[in-house]
C-alpha cells in the first residue's frame, strides 16, 4: 500500500471522499472498503487505514492510503494492541485523532465515509467523536456516511447499546448505507431501532470484489500443475483465528484418496507459530501448498472446485460471485453469531454447507469434501452482489449535490468567523505569545451551569469540548435530569471519560426564599432540609453515573449558607464551586474552586459581555490570578456566544503553556497547595 496523501490525478472538480476503515481482527472490513474505494472511480478516495497495514493489496491510482499508528484486537475483542515500540496506547490515541483532525482539515472532503461506526467500534469513539464535532463546528458541507455491513453483533448491553447508536447516527450522519439486500437480510433483524434514525437509510446490495480487476492480474503463485486436477481452496481471513480449520484441511487433504491441489491462504496475521506448522504439515504433501496472501483469491475460487473458510461477509460474497461449492465453518467466538446467521441463511439457499465446530475432525472433514463434490454447482441465486457499483453512485451524487447546498443556517463556521480580524483575537494571541516565551503555566477551568435535559445547546458546547479537546466541568440539576439528559452526557464521555467532570448543582434549582435573591440554599432553609435535599440530589447522581460522578457542589445562583457547608461536609464533598468571594473557606476538607470570570452580565437578563471586554478580563486575571475559572450557560448561549467561546478555546488551546482542569484534576494541586485558589 501506498501511503500519501497527495492525490496525483486528482483534478479540483473532482468529488473528494475521505473513507475511514479501523479492522482490528481479520481485514474483511478491510477488503469490503477497499472494493468500495476501487468502485469509486469518478471520485479522489483517501483510504485512512486504521489497523495493520497490508501490503499486496492493489491500489487504484484514484485512490491515496494513509496508514494510521496500528490498533487490533485479540480474538474476544477485549485487548486493544499496537504495533508501536516507541509510544503507549495512550499516545497513540492521541497521535491518531489529532491525524484525523489534519487529514480532515487538509482535505475538506465532499463525504466522509466511517466504515461500521457507531454500530461497532465504540472503542474509536476516542478519535471518531471529536472528528465529526469539528466537521459540525467547521460549518463544513462535507456529508457524512456510516458504511454498514448486512449483520451486526448481539451485544451484552443490546439496549444501551442501540440507544448510543441512535444518539450519534441522529447528531452526526446524514445517510446509512447498509451492504446487504433486503430480500436476504434486513437491518432490522438485528438492529431494533431502525425506525428511531433520522438519517436516510439506502440498501446498496452486497459489496463483491470486481473480477475485472482480478482477471488482469496473475493467480497467485501456486506450482503449475495439469489444468485437469482439480484445485481445493481454503482460506481464513485475516488469520487470527481458523487456525484449527487450516490444520483439519491440510490433515483431511492428505488422507483424500482423489487427486486434487489444496491452496492454503492463512492470512497476513495469522501468528508465526501455527503459520509454520502448517508450513511443516504440508511440505510432507507436494498437492498442498501454504502462503499467507494473495490479492487474484476470488480469480483462485472461480477455478476451485470447493472452498473451505470461515463464513465472513466478503469470503461469502466470493462464493456467490463465483458459484463454487463452498464448505463453511462461522466464527463464533465472543458470542459472535453474525457469521452463523449469514451461513445458516445461505445454507437454506443451496448455495453453501455449514460445518459445525464441535465436530471438526481430519476424518469428518474428509466425509464432508467427498459429500460435496458430488453436489452440482450451485444454482443461480437472485441476491444482489452489485453494493459496490451502487455505494459509488450514490456518494457520487450526494457529492454533486453537496457542491450545489449552502451551508446550514444552525452550523457555525470558526474559519472564516467575523471575530477574526477584530483587535481582542490579536490582543489575546500577543498576550499567550509572551506567557509562551516566558514559559510561564496559565491553569484554567471552565463551569457550564443547569446541566439537566438533551438540548441543542448542551450538544453544540459538548461539540466544543470534543473537538477542540477542551475539559469542562458539568453541573447538574438532579431533581431535573432526564433520561435523555443521561444519554448525551456518558455518550460524549465514551470518547475520553476525563473530558468532562459530572457535578451536582443544587437539588431542583428552586428559590425557596420569599423576598431578596433567589436561593435554593439559603437562610430560609434549616441545615436538616439542606441536608436532606444535597443528599437526595448526590444519591441520584451517584447512581445515574457511578464513578463518573465526581463529588463538587455549586448551589444554584451561587449562593448558599454555612449550613450549606456543614452538609457538603457531612456529605463528603471534595470540590464547592461557586462565584469569587472575598473570604476563603480553610476550616472544611473541601476546597472551595470558584469561577472569576462569567460570560455573562444579569443585571437586565442574560446578556453576554462584549469580547473585548471578556478577553481584557481573562487577561489580567490570567497574570494575576493563579487560577481562573470561565463560567458557561449553554441554555442561553446563542450562535455568536458559541463562536466567541471555540474562537477563544481554540487560541487557548494552541498556546503550549496553557493547562485546562477538571474539578478532578485541580483538587489535589489545590489540596496542596500548588495552586492557591484566592
């Protein structure tokens, strides 16, 4: 594979498409994408590969691969591996996405194309949230795809699951195609929610290898034999698992009273060690030859007269392509019944056999090849295998229409934002320009305030967070949090659970005094009904979001009593925030980490102060406090204030000097003293 960017016979009026693919196990989500970058051949494909680069594979020259920093995955999709001597996961996550972000930027495509997300690949969610909340802040008319095989996974948390999946296909994507065809296979028959996605949903047909691609190349480099024994083919994907499949066949092979070749393929990953010991069974047995690769397998299988494999999408789709009698044996691992189904179903056709794992012997294989070929070919089936041919049109198309749509009036465009060339941006840059030189820390955190239901407003400053890769700190209304509200809080935190700091903000955020300022929390109420009310509002938080809860209190309005404080300290609280006092609150085991700056005046209702005016303060706070603290209102914040506010972050966040904190990550630095909150 080649690994560029830059695309050479690209012309500018040409449809730019960025496709994402992350394998971690096989490379059958590998191959499926390849075939569709191949059929995309009006279009400039940039391939972003994920997993283990894979040399052999050919490359149109429409077409540019960026191999990503590896990941993959053992075969119960518990550990996540690199292939990294120099850098942690950690730091590889990180490399990733900040990668994502430049590939993005540098290219601005027509559609993003995410193979499988958010229907699988949770575990990218780390890389893949924070890259489409910048496509939506970036005002970008780029259409974003989800690239769907035909059967999902049952997962053990089915029901949370389903919702994540709805939540970010409903916020992010703009078409679903799902490579299947209805008549087989229908989304929903394993998918249970597919009447709750916004997003149009297009079946494209199974997504097949071209053979015309194939017949121009050599097949394989098999030892020429007479063209009239007839050849045997067996394969497993990827090769991380099969190895037991691979071993029965060579075995079964040698005790075939028949003349026949076996071509072993075990794939690029199959471990040293059993890709030797096949290597040694077979050099006993001049008809059976083992290799790891070859890009012609589909030209192999229109020769054999039998396939041996596993059930995977793409080695299924070969079948069907080809016609060849085919022997299948599903993976099953991790309570996988994806490849069971499809071969269960096919099986039903005629048009494949089904082995069963608990009887895989060399003996049982033997009575299972003879069975076989004695079986006609398979007959012609009606299953549509042209998903390629139509995947191609359609983002074609939707290209073609995204070069002629303005942008959405609710998008927000920081590129080209009109606060660009006013006097604040140069002031602030100056000013964390110097800092810079001096090489002088600025530790900042931000607040967002009446955190309870899913609103626009919420996921546009959760958007904020994600993509410039900010920290904030949430405070929630317990006695008013919804279901919904849950929802989008832990699915943003699935991309970095130290994004975001859970919090709890008063009980219901009710004024429970009958003249002066609104309190909930103030000298109306005894320090029994405080109490209780800070209680009722901790249990529900720690239950809702378990160790994601972290235990800060900011009593709505700001304001409390000194009962309040005996409370929080009974409670166990570690972290009160609320607005800048002049007295410090020494005598409790809690800090006290209050906001300095608001965004906002409320003298005569909300109304955010002008920039200048915030960046003068932020400034001269910034050189004379140790720490200072943002204070955020998402449910009045409108358009203009979110582009002030990632214009702001996204200069903070460029100065290398600059530290952003959670409630988390300031207690213990506060706690001992390494910065003193005054």
């Amino acid at each position: 594979m080649r690994d560029e960017l830059t695309h050479k016979t690209a012309v500018a009026e040409t449809p730019r498409v960025l496709l994402y693919c992350q394998h971690v196990l096989g490379m059958g989500h590998l191959i499926r994408s390849m075939a569709i970058a191949r059929a995309l051949k009006n279009c400039a494909v940039t391939f972003i590969n994920g997993g283990e680069s894979l040399s052999g594979v050919e490359v149109p020259p429409w077409v540019s691969i960026v191999n990503l920093p590896s990941i993959s995955s053992d075969s119960e999709f518990e550990e996540l591996t690199i292939h990294s001597q120099d850098m942690t996961l950690e730091q590889v996550q990180q490399v990733r996405k900040h990668r994502l972000m430049e590939l993005y930027d540098a290219i601005r495509p027509d559609v993003l194309l995410i193979e499988l997300f958010p229907f699988g690949r949770k575990r990218f969610a780390f890389e893949l949230l924070p890259l489409l909340a910048h496509i939506r802040l970036a005002g970008s008319p780029t259409r974003v795809v989800c690239s769907l095989r035909d059967i999902l996974v049952t997962k053990s948390d089915q029901i949370r699951h389903e919702d994540w999946v709805v939540s970010v296909m409903n916020r992010y994507f703009d078409l679903l195609l799902i490579h299947s065809d209805p008549t087989f296979q229908t989304l929903d028959e394993t998918f249970s929610r597919c009447q709750d996605l916004r997003c149009d949903a297009q079946y494209t047909g199974f997504v097949t290898q071209d053979s015309e691609t194939e017949s121009d190349l050599p097949v394989g480099a098999l030892t020429p034999l007479p063209q009239q024994i007839p050849l045997i083919l067996a394969s497993v994907g990827g090769g991380r698992v099969g190895y037991e499949l691979l071993d029965n066949t060579v075995q079964a092979s040698s005790l075939l009273t028949f003349p026949h070749r076996l071509a072993v393929f075990t794939g690029p990953y199959m471990p040293d060690q059993q890709y030797e010991a096949l290597r040694r069974l077979a050099i006993q047995h001049p008809h059976i030859e083992v290799q790891r690769f070859t890009p012609t397998f589909q030209a192999l299988m229109q020769q054999a007269v039998l396939s041996i494999s596993m059930a995977g999408y793409n080695t299924c789709m070969n079948v069907l392509k080809t016609g060849t009698r085919a022997l299948v044996l599903p993976f099953t691992g991790h309570k996988n019944d994806e490849q069971t189904i499809r071969a269960k179903k096919l099986e039903q056709r005629g048009l494949l056999t089904v082995l069963e794992p608990g009887g895989l012997t060399p003996d049982r294989l033997v009575a299972k090849i003879a069975a076989s070929l004695t079986l006609p070919h398979p007959g012609q089936h009606s299953i549509n295998t042209e998903g390629g041919t139509h995947t191609a049109a359609t983002i074609e198309r939707l290209a073609a229409q995204m070069r002629m749509r303005p942008l959405a009036p609710d998008t927000m465009s920081t590129t080209v934002s009109s606060h660009q060339s006013d006097q604040w941006l140069m002031t602030l840059r100056q000013f964390l320009d110097a800092k810079e030189a001096q090489g002088q820390d600025l530790h900042l955190f931000l607040r967002d305030d009446d955190v309870d239901v899913d609103e626009d407003s919420l996921k546009q400053l959760l958007d904020l967070a994600l993509a410039r890769g900010v920290p904030m700190n949430l405070e929630i209304i317990p006695g008013r949090l919804t279901a919904a509200g849950t929802a989008v809080l832990k699915n943003t935190l699935r991309a970095d659970h130290a994004l975001l700091s859970l919090n709890q903000h008063g009980w219901m955020h009710s004024n429970h005094e009958p003249e002066g300022r609104k309190c909930e929390f103030g000298p109306s109420r005894s320090f029994t009904q405080q109490l209780t009310d800070i209680a009722q509002g901790k249990a529900i938080l720690e239950s809702t979001f378990e160790e994601l809860f972290y235990p800060a209190f900011t009593p709505p309005w700001n304001r409390c009593t000194t009962d309040t404080y005996r409370a929080l300290e009974e409670l166990g609280f570690q972290v009160l925030s609320k607005d800048r006092g002049k007295d410090r609150l020494d005598e409790y085991r809690f800090k006290e980490i209050s906001t300095t700056l608001d965004l906002y005046s409320w003298k005569e209702g909300a109304r955010m102060k002008s920039p200048d005016d915030i960046v003068h303060a932020l400034i001269g706070q910034l050189e004379a406090l140790p720490l200072v603290g943002l204070l955020l209102h998402h449910k009045v914040m409108a358009r203009d204030a979110f582009e002030f506010l990632d214009q702001i972050l996204c200069e903070l966040r460029r100065c290398s000097v600059v530290r952003f904190h959670t409630f988390q990550t300031l207690f213990p630095l506060v706690a001992g003293s390494q910065v003193v909150h005054r």
